[in-house]
C-alpha cells in the first residue's frame, strides 16, 4: 500500500476527531469514551508508522540503485512543474494567484530551493494529492507528468515491499498494519453516525466527516397522459 493511502486515511481520522471535539456533550453524533480513545489510538499509532516509513524512505542508506534512480528522476520532474507553472501567462493565471500555487505544490516563496530525498518524496506525494483535488487549485501540473511521477513512486514503494521480507515487521509492513487499523475505524464512525439517527445513511451529519448520505430515492414521473383522458384513435373514422 501506498503512502498516498495512509496519509488519506489521516486526514479523514483527524477530521472525525476535529469533529467529534466539536460536539457537546449529549450530542447523539459524539463517540462514546472508549470508541474515541479507540480511533484516536489509531490514528497516532498510523501517524507513528508512517513517519517512520518517511524516515526510511528518505535514508540514502536504504535505498537500492532502483530507488535513488527514482528519487533522481522525480527530482527532475519536479522541476518540470515548476517551470510549467512559472510559464503560465499572467493572463491565464495573476501573479497573486501563481505565488499560491507555488506554495501549494510546496515551492516556498515561489523559489526552488533545495531538494533533498525526504523534501522530494514530500512533494512527490503532494503532486498526487492535488491532482485527486475536487475542485482544483488554480492550476494543476498537467497529467502527463503527474503520472510520470507516480510510476516513480511506484518504484519506491515496490522496493520498500520488497525489503519486507515477509516477516510483516518492517517499517512498511507495521505502516501498512497500522492502516487497515484506521481504515476499519473509520467504516466504524460511520456506521455510528448511522445509529445515531433515524436517518441512518441520510444524515447530512455525514458529510461534516468527509461521506455524502445516501440521496432518497425520487418519485417516478406522473404518466403525460392522465386517466381520465381518452387515448386518441389515430386512424379517422370512415
């Protein structure tokens, strides 16, 4: 599994909880004490591992020919983008509006700076987030070289899932663990919301934690002709 998955499933984790803080107490959509200290438990446990996999991900010493020819590769394809979004005329994008971009796709203060591993796999993954955006930032890099740098985080996550060794204990392994944990959870807060209301899966409260309800089914439209109208004989009488 990829870190794209994990750091989804930890934004929605502490969105629920955001959430649930807000709640007051007798609000029939707040945790009970043990689910929350449950969810919550999971969400650092996943927030741990995954930085645990980012450490390891960035360490030069790990990483096979295979890996830091990606790294290289998706360094350059990072500056690709930049260049993209620099040659963006004023006209299609103001200058205000292209600063923002730039801090979006992790360029501070619109400049390139230095791109470290740990600083390339970073914005690696940022590039494919925005791109799953709805609605998008002003500008998106164009999809070509967004998955010109996935196929290259693929290769990095298939050498980490390789290095496992099958013994499940490795960073990615216990990362990938501790997901299917949170992921589990997360179905389970929103089968709470379910139960908490007589609306079960059309609650609107379910969308203040990222699920849209279930739309009720609508009426069938009313037949043109009405029932007390005859039909027209089409052929004239004689």
């Amino acid at each position: 599994m990829s870190n794209q998955q994990s750091r989804s499933a930890l934004v929605k984790g502490k969105l629920i909880l955001n959430i649930n803080k807000e709640r007051a107490t007798g609000d029939p959509f707040k945790f009970t004490p043990s689910f929350l200290a449950e969810f919550s438990g999971d969400v650092s446990a996943l927030d741990e591992a995954d930085m645990k996999v980012g450490s390891e991900r960035g360490s030069d010493a790990s990483a096979s020919p295979k890996v830091r020819a990606a790294k290289d590769e998706i360094g350059k394809l990072l500056r690709e983008g930049y260049r993209a979004i620099a040659g963006v005329p004023s006209f299609q994008l103001s200058a205000a509006d292209k600063q923002e971009v730039f801090e979006i796709y992790g360029w501070r203060n619109g400049e390139i700076g230095t791109l470290d591993d740990n600083r390339i796999l970073e914005m690696a993954d940022d590039v494919i987030d925005i791109s799953e955006q709805d609605p998008p930032p002003a500008f998106v890099y164009p999809a070509q070289l967004v998955a010109l740098i996935q196929a290259q985080i693929n290769i990095i996550d298939g050498q980490e899932s390789e290095s496992d060794g099958g013994d499940g204990q490795s960073a990615v392994g216990i990362r990938n663990t501790k997901l299917a944990k949170l992921t589990r959870s997360i179905m389970r807060a929103r089968f709470f919301y379910y139960y908490a209301s007589d609306l079960a899966d059309r609650t609107p409260e379910l969308v203040k934690i990222g699920f849209q309800p279930r739309r009720s089914p609508t009426r069938k439209k009313a037949d043109a002709t009405p029932a007390n109208t005859a039909a027209v004989n089409p052929t004239p009488a004689p």
